[in-house]
C-alpha cells in the first residue's frame, strides 16, 4: 500500500507549482541549489539602482527645486491634493503660498532623473506664520509606498535638515531608497505654508549602509564603546564587553540557512540586517527613545519585550543567563532578515511572531508541550484562526498559539511548499492575512484547514 502521506504531499507541491507557474506576476519555482541571487520571489521588485551608481555621484548638492509666488504647481511635474495655491505674480521673489486642509499632499518628481538613494539628506526651506506639522516624504512608485519624517515646524522662516537615515515607513510594503523618483510634504494638520525650496544633498562619499550602521551607533550610550562586526547579511553592533561575536554569527548562519531551506524563493536581502547587543537591560530601553525621536516616532519595548525588531534593526540586551547566544537574538534578527528580504513590514504578526519562535527553540531548547496542553484546554486562551492568521499584531499571549501553527504549517513537505509561494505572494500584498490564500496554495478551503490543524492539535499534544 503506498504512503498516503507522501502521495498527498507529492500532489500538493505539483499543484502549487502549476499555481505559481500561471500567476500573472510570474513565480516559478526555484532548486535549492541556486544561488542566492536566483532565489526570490519574481513578483517582489529587485533594486533598481546599483551600489556603484550611487558611488559614483558627486559630493555636494544633487537637484534644487526653487519655489515662487507665480507658480502655480501645475501638472505633469507636480501634483497637489486637498490644496490650494494663492498665485501672488506682485512679488515674484517670494515662495509659492500653498493653503492645505488637514492630510493635503503636494508631490513633485524632478524634471530630470535623479538619483536620490545616493543622497544623504535632503532640505526644505519654508516659511508659516504659524506652527504646523508636516511630512516630508520620499516616494517609491514601484510599491506605492513612501519613507518619511514627522516635523514640527515653528512659525517663521526655517530651513529644515533631514538625513535619509532618518526615514521611516507605515506597517506594509517596504517602500525602497533605490527605487524613490518624487519627493512630497504632507499636511498633518492643515494650515498655511509658503514653500521656497527643496534640495538633495550628498555630504560625503559613502553608502545607505555605513550611513545607517553608524546612526544606529550613535543612539548607543557611548558610541565610543561600540564595536561592529560583518558576516554575511548580518550585522553586529554591541557594547556589551562579554560578548564574543563568532558564537553569535554561528547563531545567526544556522538561521539563515533554516529559513532559507524553508523558504527556498526568499528574496535575498535588500540591505544589511543589523542587530544590535546592549550591555544591559536599561541602555536597550534608552536606545528605544533615542531611535525612535530620531525617526520621529514614539516606539519601544513592552514590559515582557527581552528584544524588539523595527524598520528592519533587530535589538536585545546582553543577559548573564546565557552563555553568549541568548535565544532572543536569533528572535529578532528573523524577524529583522524576513522584513529585508521580503520587503514586508509585519511584526507581531503571526507568521513572523510563529516561524522566529521556532529559530528561537534551536537556541534554547525550551520544551513547549506543557503550554500547549495548557493552552488547547483553557478556551480564553485560544484565538480563532481566522482572527489569529488576519494578519495584524498578535499579543504575547498567543505567542504559544503561532509556535503550534507554525510547526504544524513546516511539519509537512507539501504545507511548507504552500507556505513558500504564500508568502511571496503576501509579500506583494503588503500583509501576511492567510485567509485570501488559503485555497488557493493549501488546496482547502480555511474553514476546513483550520479542522485540520486543530485536529493535528489535539492529536499531538492534548495527552
């Protein structure tokens, strides 16, 4: 009699493959054995901009836009949305006065191309009588996605400075530096701005990546005592004097290749995956301030957060009840390395939250079972799938509930298939909701897959 089990896998891979074979976007299914650079989702956009372009621009101001009173920020160059501009020809010399209700946006993209990841900062000179909140942004036309700073601005004239280091994004796509052609400023909350200029700056000749490593020392508490080492897609910045680097990096390389063998078609990454070791508990809580005023947000951990990942930087503390690999650091850093190799910002999610927590058990070995009997008999700790799975941030509480779904979902050839062709396909999404993707690559409707991981459930862990 043949194995049912490897039959019904045998047929689901064959179907995934013929699904990913006909999507409109291309995924092909990929060996094992190719290279990193041949290993990716053909449906995630790649960089458009090679290192080397960026290397070769000059030192110096990159493009000016200079803004006057008869400009009347017309299209094809500009647009504008939920403002209006008072055209003043008197006074030619002075900028164009643009009046915005709450959430207005203006976008200009230059005139000519651009290489605006090779920039290093970028400036806007302005002028209010009165204070006002604005964005000033970066747009990613191939995502539709934007990376930007939250400014207060004073009333009066400014000149306002931001390093692209500074930038930020919403939960979603990741908007790439390479692939940005426009810039724009967002209204927060209305009002009356007269725009002079804007400019784009390269202050000395350097990369996204140095750029970033040393801001990320910088929030340290004494970037002096800082040392940063380079492995592959990873990279380590600590303080902590305990710490060997090599132990940590085996760590991190066992990951990788764990979730490479998963994920067969991951994108390689699109940057560096920093992570960052703090000598104690309370420096990682002030690096969270630091970090997050810097890209003007207000994130940090919570209370039962031993690390935290965020816009791609994985972070924890050096702990004594580890040897030099504490479990928490290959936690974050998978989350750091899905986020940079998908382009997909979707922490707390329960895709994310479940396979780290796997990694994490390599590390510390922690026996689950007794959690996951406690928590399949207690009915207020469980979460219905269809809710657990929509996608948006989970509490720590059903940490226990992801880790069980996450085994059950990579227990199995033809689950871990689907699984690899879901996520390029989430990833191009912007989300991790596993209900519009169930049928299609899990071949059962969710209602019935919820059946049968709960039954699996049960069978494997309800003794």
């Amino acid at each position: 009699m043949p194995n049912v089990a490897v039959h019904a896998g045998i047929l689901r891979i064959t179907a995934i493959m013929a699904i990913m074979a006909s999507l409109p976007w291309g995924l092909q299914w990929t060996d094992l054995d190719a290279s990193a650079a041949d290993l990716a989702c053909p449906g995630l956009e790649q960089d458009v901009t090679p290192a080397t372009a960026a290397a070769a621009l000059p030192v110096g101001l990159l493009y000016r836009r200079a803004f006057f009173g008869d400009d009347s920020l017309v299209a094809p160059s500009t647009t504008l949305s939920g403002a209006v501009v008072r055209v003043d020809s008197a006074q030619p010399g002075q900028g164009v006065r643009i009046v915005a209700g709450a959430g207005a946006t203006l976008e200009v993209a230059p005139e000519a191309t651009v290489a605006m990841g090779g920039a290093s900062r970028m400036r806007l000179v302005l002028a209010t009588a009165s204070p006002a909140r604005i964005e000033l942004e970066l747009h990613d036309p191939v995502s539709r996605t934007r990376l930007y700073r939250s400014l207060d601005v004073p009333a009066g004239e400014q000149t306002l400075d931001v390093r692209l280091v500074d930038l930020r994004y919403d939960r979603g796509i990741v908007p790439r530096l390479e692939r940005t052609r426009s810039w724009g400023v967002r209204f927060v909350e209305g009002g009356e701005v007269e725009l002079r200029a804007f400019e784009l700056w390269r202050d000395r000749d350097d990369d996204m990546v140095e750029r970033e490593l040393e801001a990320l020392r910088d929030d340290f508490d004494d970037p002096a005592e800082v040392s940063t080492y380079r492995r592959g897609p990873f990279a380590l910045l600590t303080d902590a004097p305990q710490l060997a680097p090599a132990p940590v990096f085996d760590a991190l390389d066992r990951m990788h290749a764990n979730t490479r063998a998963l994920l067969p078609n991951m994108p390689p990454t699109s940057r560096v995956v920093p992570l960052l070791v703090f000598a104690d508990a309370a420096e990682y809580v002030r690096f969270w301030r630091r970090f997050s005023a810097r890209v003007g947000a207000d994130i940090g951990p919570g209370e039962q957060d031993e690390g935290l990942a965020w816009l791609g930087v994985a972070t924890a503390s050096w702990s004594s009840a580890w040897s030099q690999v504490r479990p928490t650091f290959v936690h974050e850093a998978h989350h750091a390395l899905l986020e940079r190799s998908y382009g997909l910002s979707a922490g707390r999610s329960w895709l994310f939250e479940g396979l780290a927590i796997l990694e994490q058990l390599e590390i510390s070995e922690q026996d689950l079972r007794p959690v996951y009997r406690t928590g399949l008999r207690r009915r207020d700790m469980m979460t219905a799938l269809r809710e657990l799975t929509d996608g948006s941030p989970i509490d720590t509480d059903r940490y226990w509930q992801v880790a069980l779904l996450a085994q059950w979902l990579t227990a199995d050839s033809g689950r871990r298939a689907a699984l690899d062709a879901a996520l390029c396909e989430m990833a191009a999404r912007g989300d991790t909701d596993l209900r519009p993707v169930a049928s299609r690559y899990f071949g059962a409707e969710f209602d019935t897959l919820s059946v049968d991981f709960w039954s699996w459930a049960w069978l494997a862990h309800s003794a």
